[in-house]
C-alpha cells in the first residue's frame, strides 16, 4: 500500500544543558542505498520506504551527542543492506534485520567508549519508525517514544525501559507519582553505556490512512500529560500544527532538557 506521509521534525536544546544530545533522521530507503528527508516535507512511499528515528544520548562531555549522532547514521546504512539482499534473491525478515541492526550498533558503540576514555559509558535511546508498503516496523530501546493516533483514540507503541514505567502500566502508581518518582529516568535498556546487551522492542504494526504519529524523546515528556498529546492529535488539523502545539506545551512547562519531536500524518 503506497501513501502519502507528511511530516515535521525539529530538536530544541535544553535550557540547562551545554550541548544538546538528541539526535533525529528521516531518511527515505531502498537497493540504492538512503536519502535524508527535509525536516518538513510530504513524501510518497510509493517508490522508497520512508524510516523517522530519534536518539537521545548521554554521557559526559560531548559523548550522549557522538553516541545519538553514531547511532543514526548507522540506522541510514544498515537499513538499505536489507533491499540490496532482496535484490540478490534472498527474502530478509525485517524485525530480524532490525534486531540484527541494533546489536551491531550497541557493540561498535560500546567499543567506541572503551578506545576513547573521554567517552566512557556513553550510550543513547533509540526509537525508530520504519514505513514500508506493507507495515510499519518499530525498533525501540530506552524511553523516547512512539505515539500513533487513530479514530480518536491515543496509544503509546513503544514501551518505556524502566522499572518505574512498568509500575505505572501495572497500575501501581498514577501517571502523577510516575512523573514525580526520582528513578523515572533510570534505563535497564539501552544502546552502549558498557551494558553486556542491547535487547529492543521490536514489532511489525499495520499502519492505514488517517493514521497520525508522533515521536519524541523524553524532553517532550517531561512538559506535557497524557492528555495533552492526545489533546493535540485532535484539535490540530496538520502535522505541524501538532507539532507546534505539543512542543509548546512541553516547554512552557519543562524545558530543561533536550526536546526532539517528529510528528507525522499518513493520507
């Protein structure tokens, strides 16, 4: 199923931060290897498959940037390997290949931190939206996020790796205490930072027209509730008027920390 997809992407450093760590692409993909997409465009998938992520580092010194930045542009040359195997005869699994993906991306960073001491324990979140024709394929490890909207209802795909994320979806804790808990930010989950293993959420989504998504890291998260994401999906009529009004909320509210958010619409 070819559609069309619209889109905007921007990253707002945070207010108390001297770099700013996250990192984000779209990029669209096939046998002839991948091309970066304009941060505000409308795109057909008709011809290439059309992939959004975001990282978010960390680390010390300019590390959670070199680990978010290293993880992407790794994403836009791994992905198109798996159109040149189909090329060639073979049928790759997409969820293995993004599996596979991952895992060389975690050890060549945590290789990185170990030859360079300036950049031990650097690592970094990575969500990731993979539109081909017939699915979206989502590659997800740490708490960046991927939301999708459909007939007026809101639901977050990707799931948070922390301990404090689980209570709240077992319903131990309110999305209040949730917010207010110390150990929110406190990954078991992520690329490097000297973890043995990287092992990420992935999963194979149909997606349809009408459908809405946004992505963002957890800068957006600490500025807006629940209910205003889903506020946003619905009152607002374009992807970058969703995404004016969310970014907004979230630093009027937050702002402290490194703020990325893609929102996109499929027609």
């Amino acid at each position: 199923m070819a559609v069309n997809f619209q889109w905007h992407a921007s990253s707002t450093s945070g207010s108390k931060k001297p770099e700013n760590e996250d990192s984000w692409a779209v990029f669209s993909a096939g046998s002839s290897g991948s091309e970066t997409l304009p941060p505000a465009a409308s795109y057909s998938n008709d011809q290439q498959d059309i992939i959004f992520a975001i990282s978010d580092g960390m680390g010390g010194g300019n590390a959670g940037h070199l680990a978010s930045s290293l993880i992407l542009e790794n994403i836009t040359k791994i992905i198109p390997q798996t159109f040149r195997a189909a090329a060639q005869g073979f049928h790759p699994d997409y969820l293995e290949q993004l599996e596979l993906a991952i895992e060389k991306i975690h050890s060549s960073i945590n290789q990185t931190s170990e030859d360079t001491p300036a950049h031990k324990g650097m690592g970094a979140t990575l969500t990731l939206a993979w539109f081909t024709p017939e699915n979206l394929y989502l590659a997800h490890i740490g708490d960046s996020r991927l939301y999708l909207h459909r007939d007026g209802i809101t639901t977050q795909l990707s799931k948070d790796h922390t301990l404090v994320w689980n209570k709240l979806q077992r319903g131990e804790i309110t999305e209040m205490q949730y917010r207010a808990h110390p150990r929110r930010s406190i990954l078991y989950q992520v690329i490097g930072a000297g973890h043995r293993n990287a092992k990420p959420q992935i999963a194979a989504i149909q997606y349809q027209p009408g459908d809405q998504f946004m992505l963002c890291s957890d800068g957006i998260i600490d500025g807006t509730w629940n209910k205003n994401i889903h506020a946003a999906f619905l009152n607002q009529a374009t992807p970058t008027k969703t995404h004016n009004s969310i970014l907004a909320t979230a630093l009027e509210n937050a702002g402290s920390d490194d703020t990325t958010i893609i929102t996109l619409a499929i027609s």
